[in-house]
C-alpha cells in the first residue's frame, strides 16, 4: 500500500534488561515491564489502527496482548519482527562480560563478510536483509494504519532501512549507530 501509517513500539522491560543480560527468545516481561505494557495498552487505545502486529517472542507476544485486551485487536504473529539473534551461549551473560564484548568485537570486525558466522548468532547482512522483507511484508499489507510491536535493535534496523530508502549498509549501519 502506498500510503500507510506504520506505529512501531517497543517491548516493555524484562529481567534481563534491567540486569543487562543477554536475552533470549523466552524472556518474560519483568513487573516493571507489565506495567509499561499496560501503559502503552492505554495510549493504543487512542490511536486509530487497522491491525496490530507483533514479534513471536514472549516479550512482545505480552507487550501486544495488553494492547489487544486495550483495542480488541486480535495479535497477528510474525517472526520478521524478532530481535536479532545472539548466540546461544551468551544468553543469560552480562553483557559486560569479557565473553560478550569479544562476540561484539568480532562481531563489527566482520560485519561486512557475509560468510562469517558465530554459531547461530544473526549478522549485519542478515538483519538488514530481515527487516528489508519487513517493510516489505507491511508494504504489501492491506491495511492503511499499523502497529508493530517490536524489539528496540530491530525497530532501529527497520528505521534506517526507511531513512536510507532500503539501502542500508554496514557504513550506514556505523554512522546511525554512533
């Protein structure tokens, strides 16, 4: 659809946030963040929106089920909509730890190689890719208003493919992120 209003929000805070741990595909919202849910539930409700859209991990799947009680949207799942994926391994880790920041070195040291890999863990290329069938898959959507519930990096992902007209790069990627 040519013209749609596309309202992207974030999920409300879980134990690993707060702890800052790496979190994974299972991690619950936290009190605190039931609690924004909630809150964003009540500021939905005043919003005009044709459909309510959500990543399939258990955060966001929360975060959108307080929306839906709000606006008796029902929840359309979809995985474009997942945070990146990390490696197995360093879920549940600070993400201050040595481990960690190793992976994220490495990490932005091979960003622009689409052949390297660390275990299961989701790449630049990868992402940015995702997220171009992301606003593909809402583009195409015959809804003139949306919500998405999401994960902050992606929902970054998703506005620089928008801010650079799908033409992301790792260069891009750097500048925005600093």
């Amino acid at each position: 659809m040519a013209n749609q209003l596309i309202y992207l929000a974030r999920h409300g805070e879980t134990a690993a946030n707060a702890e800052n741990r790496v979190q994974g595909f299972e991690e619950p919202l936290s009190a605190l963040g039931k609690r924004q849910a909630e809150t964003l539930a009540v500021r939905c409700a005043h919003l005009e929106f044709d459909a309510l859209i959500a990543s399939d991990m258990v955060r966001t799947r929360e975060t959108a089920d307080s929306i839906s009680k709000k606006t008796s949207h029902k929840i359309i799942l979809e995985p474009l909509f997942r945070e990146i994926t990390r490696p197995a391994m360093f879920e549940g880790m600070s993400r201050d730890s040595v481990e960690y920041q190793t992976f994220l070195a490495d990490e932005v040291k091979h960003m622009d190689d689409p052949n390297w890999s660390y275990f299961e863990g989701e790449l630049f290329t990868a992402v940015s890719s995702r997220a171009l069938n992301a606003l593909t898959y809402l583009e195409n959507r015959p809804e003139e208003r949306l919500l998405v519930v999401s994960h902050g990096l992606f929902i970054r992902y998703l506005a620089a493919t928008v801010l650079t007209e799908k033409n992301l790069t790792t260069d891009i990627w750097h500048h925005l992120s600093q």
